[in-house]
C-alpha cells in the first residue's frame, strides 16, 4: 500500500512538474517579471493565421499596443508577408516549435534540436533577426526540453495569465479570469488564430487600462 502511495505521489508529481510552466522545476521559465510597476505583457501563440492575425495587429496599431507572437514553423513559408508586418508594426516573434504536434514532448533531443532549428531558421529567413525567444508548445517542460533550451541559447518564456481563449469560453469569463489574476508584471497568454480574437483583444485592452496598467513589449520585461 505504501509503495502504491509513493508511486502514485511520484506520478502526480512528474505531471504537474511537465505540465505547470511555472512549476520552474526542469527548466526556469519566464513567466512574469518581479515588480511593483503596473506593467503588463501581451503574448499570443500558434500563428501567423491569414485570417485572424491581420485583425489582431489592426487593433494592436490602432492603440499603440506592442506585443509577443511565438510562432509556428510549419506556418511561416504561407504568411511570410504577415511575419514582416509583425516585425515592421514593431511587435516581437517567438520561437514556438516548428511542427507543435502533441507528440513534440516526446521527441528525442536529436528530433526536438532540429524541430526548434527548424522554426528558428525560417523564421530567421523571414525577418532578418535573431530569434531567441522560445514558448514551449502547450506549455509543458521536460528534461529533454530543458536540454535542447540551453543547448540552443534559447530564453524559454511562459505566462502567468492563461485566459483559456481556446476552450471559448465567454467574453465575460476571460475578463473576469485575466482582472483576478492581473499583477504587476503580468505576461498574458492569448492565442491569435482563434475566432473573433481580435474582438477579446479590445475588450482585454480595455480591462487593462481601466485597472491602472501599461502594456510594455516583452523584452522590456527580460
């Protein structure tokens, strides 16, 4: 009975050390910046969309907003010219897997070097930059990620704000999820291929400036 306890103790453990990337324990993650300014970051994942991300930086434009785009490798050749308008709107891209399939935890450190590779050249390609910014793919962390991190010079960054907008849930639910987890030095994690995306951003932006914050790019934050 005992070991049956310590060993299901274990795997609770190894789950929510993979699965929370705050939890810090295989990889020191970035996931909000120790402050008492009111200053908060915008991060979005799993583009460029040809659809929904043009809205996005209209919204972004139209109030001066910087922001985070940790993109997906396989999308960039479709979008190359999105990418630009991301780098020339003056907005920051990420590193965020070149495949994100659900098996990309499981990858040997072989395959996952040359996934991140992968993205990180292409993106590269595209903008003319350096990218070092690096979001693991549903925010999960194991050792082999942790390896291929450092291995890679990468600054592996999180959030502590999940808005759970893919799940799509109300408008409503999403603000009052954001307002009761808003501190200084918040990072926010949206994700811009999602429907009507643009849409919660304003509103967001909205809830933001009312609660007293400044949205800062987030280099700023590093």
């Amino acid at each position: 009975m005992i070991v049956e306890i310590l060993i299901t103790l274990l795997i609770i453990f190894l789950v929510y050390a993979s699965c929370n990337i705050r939890s810090n324990i295989y990889l020191k993650v970035f996931c909000k910046k120790q402050t008492e300014d009111k200053i908060v970051a915008i991060t979005f994942d799993d583009g460029p969309d040809p659809v929904q991300t043009p809205k996005v930086l209209q919204v972004l434009k139209e109030q001066q907003i910087p922001a985070c785009f940790f993109c997906i490798g396989h999308k960039v050749e479709e979008n190359e010219e999105l990418i630009r308008q991301i780098i020339n709107e003056g907005h920051l891209i990420g590193n965020h897997s070149f495949t994100h399939t659900n098996h990309f935890p499981l990858y040997s450190l072989s395959r996952m070097k040359k996934d991140l590779q992968a993205c990180q050249f292409a993106l590269e390609r595209v903008t003319s930059q350096k990218i070092k910014l690096f979001r693991p793919p549903f925010g999960v962390t194991n050792p082999t990620i942790a390896k291929a991190v450092r291995i890679l010079g990468y600054t592996p960054v999180g959030w502590n704000i999940r808005t759970l907008d893919t799940l799509q849930p109300s408008k409503e639910k999403v603000l009052k999820r954001i307002q009761k987890r808003l501190r200084p030095g918040s990072i926010i994690l949206l994700h811009d291929r999602m429907p009507d995306s643009d849409l919660l951003l304003k509103e967001i932006l909205n809830l933001i400036k009312e609660q007293g914050y400044t949205v800062v790019r987030l280099d700023s934050m590093l």
